[in-house]
C-alpha cells in the first residue's frame, strides 16, 4: 500500500495571476507572501518575504499544483490503483469542500 496526503490546490484567482499579501507586521519586522502562478504549466512561485532592521530574507518555493485525478494517473502508470481516498484521518468523506485528500493507492494486480 502506498498512502498519500495533500492539499486540495487552489490557484491564485487574482488579476494576472500574481499577489502580494501581508502576513504578519510586528514592532521590528513585516512578513510578506509574493506569489506568481502559471495556469499552463500549473506551477506556483512563492517568496516568504521578512523585512526586519537585520535585512531582507527571502524564502522562495516552487509548487507544481496536482489535483486528485492526476495522483490516480500517475498511481495507475506505476501500477497502482486507488483503493480509498478521505477527507481527513478520521474517514472523512472526501467532498468537493474537502480542502485535503488522504489517498490510498494498491498494486493493481492485487498482490501484497
């Protein structure tokens, strides 16, 4: 078995698919999250962005946005197929409002 959580992705719907949103402002520092999406190839760019009177530190990471239909792809492609998917650790049904997924994947040919 092979068990998978992720967050259900949702894609910056903002005009030209970029953002820039205060996260935290304190006596001494500003905590910032700059963002750029690409619909085409569904990789988001983010930058944690710390000003402080010590200097600028950025923490940028690279996303690529994958939905539970392209894990069950990718599962299939090595073989597995889904077994269960939930919305939390306690067996939640897995709904359209369901803002993760824990996805459960088998050997398809039904060997342990």
């Amino acid at each position: 078995m092979f068990v998978v959580e992720c967050r259900v992705p949702t894609a910056p719907a903002r005009p030209g698919h970029q953002y820039l949103d205060t996260e935290r402002v304190g006596l001494d520092h500003v905590d910032l999250d700059a963002g750029r999406y690409d619909p085409l190839t569904q990789v988001l760019d983010l930058n944690h962005i710390r000003i402080s009177s010590g200097g600028i530190r950025l923490s940028p990471i690279r996303l690529r946005l994958a939905h539970p239909p392209e894990f069950d792809l990718m599962a299939r492609i090595a073989g597995l197929r889904l077994r269960e998917r939930w919305g939390g650790w306690n067996g939640e049904p897995y709904t359209a409002a369901s803002w993760r997924h824990i996805s459960v994947y088998e050997r398809a040919d039904g060997t342990a």
